[in-house]
C-alpha cells in the first residue's frame, strides 16, 4: 500500500532539499530569525484582548491543612516506592527538597506564592546548580549554564519544591522515551508500553501522580508526544513565550519549553509563572504575559474551531479517529461552532523544519560526537550525524522559508477559525519492543511517523496544547491537540478547560 505524503520518512537528504528549492522560489533576502519573529508577532491577538497577568493568586486550599513538610515526605515514599519500575527520574533531591519544604513551613501565610509547597521536577535538561545536567547522555555534568535555568528559578520563587530531574531520551533525540543509561521510561498506564519521547520522564511523573507538575522540552513535539502517551496535558507555547535559558539547546530555532500537568487549570497556572522575557534569551518577547486563569470558566460558545479534511486526517488508526469525532462533537454542544476546512500541506514546513533542526543540533553537539562517539547510544549518533550532509545554502533557504509558511499558513487557516483541532498523534502509544525493533534508520522512520501531527507546529511556532481525549480499545490513552494563534495561549486553554471539565478524561 502507497504511504501518504503525511507518511513517508523524511531521510533522503537530497529530495529534501530539493523540494526545499523548489518552496523557496522568490524568496527575499533578510534576516532569518528576524522574519519569522515578525511573522508570529503580526498573527498575535492585540495585547488589549487578554487581561494583564495578576500579580499573585493563593495557594489552592487543600494544602493549607497539613505541613509542607509532611506533604513531602509522602511524594518522596511515593517516588522511591515507583520510580525503580517507572524510570521517570534521573536524579531525586531529597536533602534539597527537604531543606525547601522546612524553609516553606516557616513563610507566613500572607507571604506565600501561588505555588506554595506544590512538588515539581524538571526535565534534565534544565541547570540547577549542585545537581547534574545528564541530558540523558551517561556524562553527568554534560550541560552546564552559567546561572539556573529561568523557568525553574521563576517556579521555585512561586513556591513550588523542585524533586529534581526527570529522564528523557538522550539529547532529546527520539519520540518513544527510550533511554539505555537510565533505563526506558514505562508507560504508566499499560506498562511496556511508549512513554513518548522526548520527555518521557515528565509526563510519566506527572502521571504517576509523583509530582503536581513539570518542566519539558519540545523541538518536534517532545511535550505533546508524552503527554499523549501518559494521558495528561502538555502545552508547547508560542516560541518565544518561554524563556530557554540555562536549558540544553537541541536547535535554537525549534525548541520550546512547556509544562506539563494533569490538568488544564494546572497547565495554565504553570505557564503564567513561566512566562515572560528573559534577558538571557534574547528571543523570548517582550509581550505581556497575560492572567491565563482570568476567565478560562466562560466557555466557548461563539468560538469557530476548525477541522482539518486534509492532511491531519490521513492514516489514523480508528480509535485516534472515533475519539476525534468524539471531542469535536463534545465541543460543538458547549457551543462552539465546529467547520470543516482545508489546510495547507504540512510537508513544506516539516521538511524545512527538518533541515534546521538537523544541522542546529550537529552545531551544538557535534563535540560529543567528535570526541566521545562511544559515550552515545548508536540511534544518538546516527541522528546527529545527518546533520553533516547539510549544506550551508539549504540550512539557510529552509530558514527563510520558514517565515513565508507560518504567514501563509496563519492567513489561510485562522482567517476562517479561532483554532484548529487535530490529533495529537496518529494512533495510541506502542509498545516498547515494536517501536524499537530494527536498527537506527527504521527507529527513525517509526518516529517520524509518529510524530508527524506534532512536527509542523514547531516551525510554525504556534501555541499547542494536547490533552487526553479517550482511550483505545486497549486502555491507552488517546489525545487530541488544540493549535491557536501566536501568543494566543489564553483561547487555547480556555477550550481545552471547558472540555476537560465537561468530559471524564
């Protein structure tokens, strides 16, 4: 049988780019990453159409009854009880979380942050001074920052206690949450089974119930892909509405970080935090930060969703499709008006984001590959080596590309709706040994597959959040993606409230 064009693997570095020369016929000259800054911020809803970011809110008050440290002590008897068979942390701070839980008991009650006491962890790709930075690799201090990372110092002076670092796939580099140094990331809700990838070990945390919430990282869909798996949420925001500072870079044109969390509520409490300029990252925006629990109860009716009948609809297995049907249906009776519509081919800007994202993270970790090749699982190697085929000129015509897309693809698609629904992946998570089965260059192709929903969203940069959607005959979860404006965040989550809070997933 003919695979779609949504299908096929992209490893043929030749076709590749040719196509990418054929897309970028009568392109102007400029500077890239300028272009396709401009191109987000000219699609953004004006900032007087989201309420000003509150200065605090209280802590939720079921915690106020017992001790922080008592809370504590039983997230970290819970963690030590699964985390042998679960693998979703590297590194457990015990001494340190159990310092910050006493220093936390002591704050009045009016000096407490809207986070007061609530366990975190962070992806281990995020610098936290006095633990180690693995990024999945066996070297444990491979990454190093010369502060914390900005998003875990802005959740630790919320309140919140960091437990310390979550597993991933090494370097980031993979879509089913395998890692051999650290152990596979199992699927807690059918054990043997894709945690997704590539952060595994967050959204196994999570949900686990190990911790309230965490850190991930997405360059191709690594929030979604293991927030789809594991049955909880994941938001990729706009790119450039998280700070990426003091986290390891994979591509400094494609990664996003994001939190992820069992709830809606939760994801949008996170990301407020979260949120907002950075110095030290000079392409986060300047863009105020909006209070995205402000009116995230006032539903959707009048809100135009739109339903792709191209592309995003091909070769889905039938569970994937029914629950679709299925949230989309639930979403027109809250009173939304669901349209079906043509979308532009993703293919373009997977195969520019393709090229970008092979020849950034060769750049950024070519050393390792250089003068420790032996210290990296062979899938690892193989992936950072493609970007060694990737000539200069091609680089650069997929960058500028990349601008022209996101203005036709946000001209063509939210002219007509105010979001777009489509599954997060194209079916349920598989079991570890049929996604690992074969060698690097088939492990690659499996991934590519399964990540084809989740890929062209990180080129354009768009807001996404996934969010469970039903279960597969199987008992997998399954999960359906809302995709907004740029820097709309505050629709895209006041949706996905209203669904979580009308359904039982």
């Amino acid at each position: 049988m003919a695979q779609s064009r949504m299908d096929r693997s992209i490893v043929d570095d030749a076709a590749m780019a040719g196509a990418i020369e054929r897309w970028a016929v009568d392109l102007p000259p400029g500077e890239e990453p300028a272009r396709f800054l401009a191109a987000l911020e000219g699609g953004a809803v004006p900032d007087a159409a989201v309420p000003a970011r509150a200065a605090s809110a209280p802590p939720p008050a079921d915690l106020e009854a017992r001790s922080v440290v008592a809370r504590l002590d039983e997230m970290l008897e819970r963690i030590a009880r699964l985390n042998p068979s679960l693998h979703a942390f590297i590194t457990v701070d015990d001494e340190g979380a159990r310092r910050r839980a006493g220093q936390l008991d002591a704050v009045p009650r009016r000096r407490r942050g809207p986070l007061h006491g609530l366990p975190i962890a962070v992806k281990d790709l995020c610098h936290v001074p006095g633990l180690p930075t693995t990024c999945g690799t066996k070297i444990p201090h491979y990454f190093t920052a010369a502060a914390e990372c900005t998003v875990v110092t802005r959740l630790v002076a919320a309140g919140a206690i960091n437990l310390g670092k979550l597993n991933m796939v090494e370097l980031a580099l993979g879509a089913f949450g395998d890692n051999e140094n650290y152990g596979h990331v199992d699927n807690p809700w059918k054990s043997g089974h894709s945690a997704g990838g590539s952060s595994s070990g967050s959204a196994a945390a999570v949900s686990a119930g190990l911790v309230f919430g965490a850190v991930g990282s997405d360059t191709g869909g690594s929030i979604r892909l293991p927030a789809a798996c594991c049955g909880i949420v994941g938001l990729k925001p706009t790119y450039g509405r998280v700070s990426r500072a003091g986290a390891m870079p994979l591509s400094w044109s494609l990664d996003h970080l994001g939190p992820m969390t069992r709830t809606v509520r939760d994801a949008a409490l996170l990301l407020g935090i979260m949120a907002g300029h950075d110095p030290r990252d000079p392409t986060s925006s300047h863009r105020p930060v909006p209070d995205y629990l402000a009116g995230i109860e006032s539903g959707i009716a009048g809100l135009r969703i739109g339903r792709p009948e191209n592309h995003y609809v091909e070769g889905l297995d039938r569970d994937v499709e029914i629950a679709l049907d299925r949230a989309l249906a639930e979403l027109a009776r809250l009173g939304a008006t669901v349209t079906r519509l043509r979308v532009p081919d993703p293919q373009p800007i997977t195969d520019a984001t393709t090229i970008i994202g092979r020849a950034e993270s060769l750049v950024l970790h070519g050393a390792i590959l250089r003068d420790r090749p032996d210290d990296l699982q062979p899938f690892t190697r193989e992936r950072l080596a493609m970007g060694g085929s990737i000539p200069a000129y091609d680089y650069l015509q997929a960058c500028r590309l990349r601008a022209r897309l996101t203005r036709e693809f946000l001209r063509e698609v939210f002219a007509e709706v105010d979001l777009l629904v489509v599954p997060t992946t194209p079916e349920p998570a598989p079991s570890l040994i049929a996604a690992l089965a074969g060698g690097p260059g088939e492990i690659l192709q499996r991934s590519m597959r399964f990540a084809r929903f989740t890929r062209p969203f990180n080129g354009l940069g768009l807001p996404v959040l996934a969010l469970p959607c039903g279960f597969s005959r199987e008992d997998l979860p399954l999960s359906m993606s809302i995709v907004g404006r740029p820097f709309d965040e505050t629709t895209v989550l006041r949706a996905g409230y209203a669904y979580q809070q009308a359904t039982q997933w």
